[in-house]
C-alpha cells in the first residue's frame, strides 16, 4: 500500500487540476455569454435599422407615386395649354381674306342676300 502522504498527494493535485479545469470552463462559459449577449444587441440594433430603412423606402415609394401623379396632371395641363395657345396663334397668323364685304349669293325668291 502506498504511503498515505503520497495518496493525499495525488488527491491534492487531482483537485488543483479539476479547480483550474472547473474555472477555465466557467470563464470560458462566461465569455461565451457575453458574446452572445453583444450579438444579441448587435441583431436588436441591425433589425431596428432595417424597420427604419424599410419605412424610408415606403414613403420614397409614396413620394414617387404623388409625384408621378403630378406630373401627369401637369403634363395634362401644359399640353391644354399648348393646345389654346396654338389655337390663338393660328388665328392671328392665318391669311386674312375681306371678310368686311359680305359675299352676295342667290335666295331661293330669286333675290340676293348679303
């Protein structure tokens, strides 16, 4: 049988050896939560971003549908306008013919009208 000193040795020893295993788990362990309590924060921030950036998107979405809109009923607009003006110039820039002397034309008693 061995000494009983050198069996409490070994007892000793095996004990360290577990205690350091035993704290190297548990600072392991921790540093493993705490990495993935900062993921957990960093996965928070980035999807309130994405909410925001979605939101974003959907009002330039809104924004371009209300400015599409207006610049059909602008164009709308201009084309009248374009429309009335043409129109207006036409009449003043067409060949004026004596309009001052009316054309006399047979009426059906056989007289003339003017």
């Amino acid at each position: 049988m061995p000494p009983p000193n050198t069996t409490q040795n070994a007892i000793a020893q095996l004990t360290a050896k577990k205690d350091i295993v035993e704290s190297r788990t548990l600072a392991s362990t921790e540093r493993s939560l705490a990495m993935l309590r900062e993921s957990e924060q960093v996965g928070i921030a980035t999807a309130q971003d994405l909410a925001l950036q979605r939101e974003k998107l959907e009002n330039t979405s809104r924004n371009l549908d209300t400015i599409n809109a207006t610049l059909r009923t602008t164009q709308k607009n201009i084309d009248g306008i374009k429309s009335v003006f043409s129109s207006i110039k036409n009449y003043w820039t067409s060949p004026k013919e004596n309009k001052d002397i009316p054309a006399a034309r047979p009426s059906s008693s056989g007289g003339y009208f003017f």
